[in-house]
C-alpha cells in the first residue's frame, strides 16, 4: 500500500513538473496558459515536490506566495500519510 501511493506522488510530480515547464514555455510565447487553479491542484494533491522542484529549477511563479503555501502544504499532509503508511504496513 505505501508503494503504491510512493508511486501515486512521483507520477503526479513528473507531471506538474512537466506542467510547469509547458506553462513557462507559453508565457513567454504569449500563448494560452495552464489555469493557475490547475497547477495549484495537481501539486496539492499529489504532485508537490515536483512542482517545488519546477518553482525553483525553471524560475516559474516563483513571485507568487500563495504558490508556495499551497504546494508546502500539500508536501506537509503528503509526507506526512507516506510516514504513516509506511509506519503501519511495515
């Protein structure tokens, strides 16, 4: 079980990373954009280190604080059922 939620969370973030950098490529192309509700949700509930990870590396919505909150937030409740997991199916 914790495995398979370990894989839940590293596919999520591949794709919000995978994400960030299409979003970053559009804004400076001026073209359509990912809805900001998008990228918030997908590293909330799932994909925070990735989208962490994409924050930094691609210096995107970086200026943004409620990017940070969100995606630090759900890092903290992530972690945190992966601990638990982890402690419970030992």
């Amino acid at each position: 079980m914790p495995y398979l939620f370990l894989l839940y969370l590293l596919i999520l973030s591949l794709v919000a990373f995978v994400l960030y950098g299409i979003d970053k490529r559009r804004a400076k192309r001026r073209a359509y954009r990912i809805p900001e509700s998008a990228l918030l949700s997908l590293g909330f509930f799932g994909g925070a280190v990735g989208a962490l990870a994409a924050m930094q590396t691609l210096r995107h919505k970086t200026k943004h604080w409620y990017f940070y909150a969100v995606n630090i937030l759900g890092l903290a409740w992530q972690m945190a059922l992966l601990v638990l997991l982890f402690l419970k199916f030992k």
